[in-house]
C-alpha cells in the first residue's frame, strides 16, 4: 500500500503552555476499498492528544496494496509524536519522530558517549548563589543535538555556557524495535552551587 496523504492533528486549546512530550503509536487497518478501517491506540498519551491523534488517522488517504491483482487489507504501524506545542509525523517535510525515554517502541535507548562538563568562575557561581538549568534536546538519528527547550535560573550567559555544551555531546543513537537509528527526546539538569 502507499500512502497519499497523512493529516497532521489539529493542536490542543491549551498548546501554547501544554508542556507535554510523547508518541502515539497506532495499529491501523487499510482496508480494500481505499478507506480506514479499525484504529487500535498501542500506548496512550495525554487522552485528548491521543483522541486527536486517532482522528487524524481516520483521514489518511492510500492506496490499497495489491496482492494476485486485487485490493487487500494493510495493518500498519502509525506513529504520532507531541512535543511542546506541536505535532511530528513521518512523511512531512523537516520533521522527525522523537520519542521520549522510556518509550515502550525503543529496543535501545540512546547512549551518551560524552557529556562535556561546563566550568564557571567560582565568583560568578558565589554572586549568584547558585542556581540550576534544566536542558531538554532530542538527540537525532542522524547524530545531531537539538534544544528544544530550556528552563533555567542562572544568568543568561551561565545558561549560554551550559546550551553550548550540551550541543557538543556525542551519543550513539537510540534504536527502534526494527534496528533503526531514531530520534529521542532526553532532558539533561545541571546544578550548580557557590561552594563547586
């Protein structure tokens, strides 16, 4: 079978503060006649995401595989992925599924082969009193970081340090249950304190 078209789902009321990060496989049956049959939510995310998600599947367009000449039914894996105020789905442009740690579909999570350390002159840390950063960045397929989010109550240049730092970890990817290289999210915390 081929797919045509593939809806993204419509955003939540609440996208822009919906601080939510998650995928939403689904088991979906393409049927002969060219229509979505039965949709099958292998794990659930937030309710109405997911109830967002599965009625964007029910618009998917296709064509039917063939088999001895004549239409057959497809069961295929559909995955759906939030994060942080929008949707990622295969076959759209410049997007990328992202799956979060822990995910169930993950044979291999990703592996951190460096994780540069971040020095800050000691005055600058006992002026400050201290403070924390939290970093969350998807370590791509392809081997590259991307921040897709940063909380953070450290100085602005503290923050920067930190951000430049967590672009330059080297990870081997995380693997799916099929053997391929995907993308997953992962959220790294630095704390520091005036007495380091």
């Amino acid at each position: 079978m081929k797919i045509l078209e593939q809806p993204v789902p419509a955003l939540p009321e609440d996208y822009g503060t919906l601080d939510a990060q998650g995928s939403i496989p689904l088991r979906v049956r393409f049927l002969e006649n060219g229509t979505v049959g039965e949709i099958r939510v292998l794990s659930s995310f937030l309710r109405r995401l997911t109830d967002l998600a599965v009625e964007a599947a029910k618009k998917i367009k296709f064509e039917p595989a063939v088999k001895n000449g004549k239409p057959v039914v497809t069961v295929k894996t559909v995955i759906y992925s939030y994060i942080y105020g929008g949707w990622q789905i295969p076959g759209q442009s410049g997007s990328d599924i992202y799956y979060c740690e822990g995910d169930p579909n993950l044979k291999k999570p990703a592996a951190l082969l460096e994780d540069p350390k971040v020095d800050f002159p000691a005055a600058r840390i006992i002026e400050k009193g201290g403070g924390q950063i939290k970093i969350t960045v998807v370590l791509k397929a392809t081997g590259e970081v991307v921040i897709v989010k940063t909380d953070s109550d450290l100085p602005e240049d503290f923050t920067e340090k930190v951000k430049a730092a967590v672009l330059k970890i080297k990870f081997n990817p995380a693997i799916d249950k099929s053997g391929k290289p995907v993308s997953q999210l992962k959220t790294f915390e630095y704390e520091f304190k005036p007495n380091q």
